[in-house]
C-alpha cells in the first residue's frame, strides 16, 4: 500500500511547499488538482519545499474527474464536515492505495465530493474556536498517523539517520566545543 496526498485546488504556495517537503519527507506522491492557485515554479513554493523538490513524486490533475480516472484505492477525505475522527482509521486493514484528500485552503473540498463520500469523511478534532487547522499541518498530521500505523521500512524512526548526522551525534558530542552565542559545532 502506498500513501499519497491530495490537494483539490491549493491556492496558497507557501502550503503546498510544505507539504511537499512532508511528502518527500513520508515518503508519499503528491496529487495536485487545477486549478491551482499559484504556478509550480513560483519562488514561494520553491522555498516551502527548500532542496527537497528534486526528490518529490507529483502528478497534476485538470480536474477531480480526472484524478479519480487515473487514481485507484481507498479515498480519505479531510473535512471540517467530517463525522469520524482520523484516529479511528486502521491503516493496517487498508490493502490498496491511501489517498489522503485535502480541500482549498479557503473553500475545501467541493460538497457534491463530500456528499457522494460521507462515510470516508473524517474531522481532525480540534476545539470551537477554530473551523479548522492551516492545510500543511493537517497534512502533517495525516502522514504521521498513517506512517506511525504502517511503520514503512523506508522511513527511519528511531533515530537521525546516518546520510545526515547520524544516530549517535548527540549521544557523542563534546559540549566544550559548542558555541553557544552562534549555537554551532566547532
């Protein structure tokens, strides 16, 4: 089973950079559905996704007809309508493709969507004083509970992985050579 991420017509590319880096970062495809708000070499997006954008999986969609066409698997769409709370899905007893689907940061995801799909309709829980959380987080959110779940081999979890600085760099470092004014290594 693969884990990707949906976003139905994204309008702020500061958003859409940062979830590109946290698909990049769970290992999951990134699906975009037009229309988009912002163009795919926009410097904004660019610097939300840093130097990662080389090691992202993407495709783009005119249209959420389209995606489906091209896309099959078990649909989970993210909504504030949402009945059932993400924490309840078992991603262990899912043999397909995951499709983990966000709406628009200003309008989500289109109702007649919504309606033909009330059962895959979830809420993340959040207080009343909000209707809902920034699109990146609940991004976030979502590939940390699926991955948490499946515990892929790809994703390293208990510790810095080596090809950065390693899973015992804090264990070994000398704290005499920090300076602490420029918190650097020397």
């Amino acid at each position: 089973m693969k884990i990707n991420v949906v976003l139905y017509h994204p309008e702020i590319p500061q958003n859409t950079g940062n979830i590109m880096r946290s698909c990049v970062g769970f290992n999951a495809k990134l699906h975009l559905i037009k229309p988009l708000g912002f163009s795919l070499d926009e410097k904004h997006l660019q610097r939300s996704s840093l130097d990662y954008f080389e090691y992202l999986k993407y495709e783009v969609y005119e249209d959420f007809d389209d995606f489906k066409n091209k896309n099959k698997g078990k649909y989970i769409f993210l909504t504030r309508y949402g009945h059932k709370s993400p924490s309840s899905i078992n991603f262990k007893e899912i043999d397909e493709d995951v499709y983990l689907i966000f709406g628009a940061e200003s309008t989500g995801i289109a109702y007649d969507i919504l309606k033909d799909n009330l059962d895959d309709c979830y809420r993340i829980p959040t207080t009343d004083k909000i209707r809902s959380l920034n699109l990146s987080n609940c991004a976030a959110i979502m590939l940390f509970l699926a991955s948490e779940q499946l515990n892929p081999k790809d994703i390293v979890i208990t510790h810095e992985p080596d090809t950065m600085k390693g899973e015992n760099f804090i264990d070994d470092i000398d704290i005499s050579k920090l300076d602490y004014k420029h918190k650097e290594y020397k």
